[in-house]
C-alpha cells in the first residue's frame, strides 16, 4: 500500500464533496478511528457512500430522514469484508470529528485523519478490518512525519461528551503500530 498525491494506492475511490483546505496545510498529526453502520446495526450495501456524497435518500429507511441532510465525510472506510474506500485525500480536511479537542487543540478536522470502521460500538470488527487498519496506520505513518503512534485516538477521546466510537468492542491491542523496517 502507497500513498500517490494524498491517495492510497490499491483501493477504491469515492469522490466526496463534504472537504476543505486545511487551515495549514502540512498539518496531519492526529488520527481519529471512529464506526459507522447504515441502517444503524446493519452493514453492506452502499448507505455509507451515498451519505458522504450527499446522494442518501430519505425515503429508503425512517433513520435516513434524520441524517440525509448532513454534510459529514471521513478520508477513509474500511468495510467488514476489508475493502478500503478513500472519500477525500489526506491533504484535504474531511468533515468528521465535529466539535472535538486533542490535547489541548481545538477543531480535530483542522490537522486530523478520520479513518471509519464499518461496525457499531458494540459489535466486533473483523479480522481483516484490523489487517487493513494495521496496514493504512502504517503507510500513513511513513508518509506524514507529523504523525506518530502516540495521536491515533477514538472519537470518543476528542468528543466524550458526543460520541462513543468506535466503543468497547474495538480491541486496541490489535494495533500492531511499529513503523516497518
């Protein structure tokens, strides 16, 4: 896996609206893992895709009329089965930390990556959800010099207020985040 432009290599590409310049540029140096299942509780199907693209239709599930209107996007999904989906490129601020602080720093968006597990928060991930994970932490890693193994954080941490993902189910120990030789 590579990164060419701010675009992982090998996997594929949804093109999402919801993005913006980063107020600095060069500033990626936090990675935020959150989860996300559309209906709620159910996974497949392209829901996901369709609400960062602005396209989800709120007639085709009561939930939808809710949350059809939202402008949200993540840079990337890594789906049950392991299929990666990149939405916006890392270079570019997705919109999906929301009111959020880290360490001290406002505006999580501003200078984070949001990487989306298909899941809930609680039911497991997959085994090759972790595999994939493990592998775009690392490749991120070696592209970015700002990030580090120490700024990789659930949604919860930045908005404990809000949020709870990706929840108890994520097994954090499953990282495996030393940087390749």
């Amino acid at each position: 896996m590579k990164i060419d432009n701010h675009w992982l290599n090998q996997v594929t590409k949804v093109y999402s609206p919801n993005c913006d310049e980063r107020p600095v540029k060069e500033d990626v140096s936090l990675i935020v893992i959150h989860c996300i299942s559309l209906p709620p509780d159910q996974f497949g199907g392209d829901y996901i895709d369709q609400l960062f693209c602005n396209q989800l239709n709120p007639k085709e599930h009561e939930y939808f009329k809710q949350i059809y209107q939202l402008k949200v996007s993540a840079h990337l999904l890594i789906k049950r089965c392991g299929e990666v989906v990149q939405y916006v490129p890392f270079d570019k601020r997705a919109w999906h930390a929301g009111l959020s602080c880290y360490k001290g720093k406002e505006k999580c968006n501003d200078y984070s990556i949001g990487i989306e597990l298909e899941g809930t928060e609680t039911s497991d991930y997959t085994d090759v959800q972790y595999k994939q994970l493990n592998k775009v932490i690392k490749t991120l890693l070696t592209q970015y010099s700002q990030l580090s193994t120490e700024h990789i954080v659930g949604h919860c941490d930045i908005s404990p207020e809000r949020k709870k993902d990706p929840g108890d189910s994520f097994d954090w120990e499953r990282l495996s985040l030393e940087l390749p030789s």
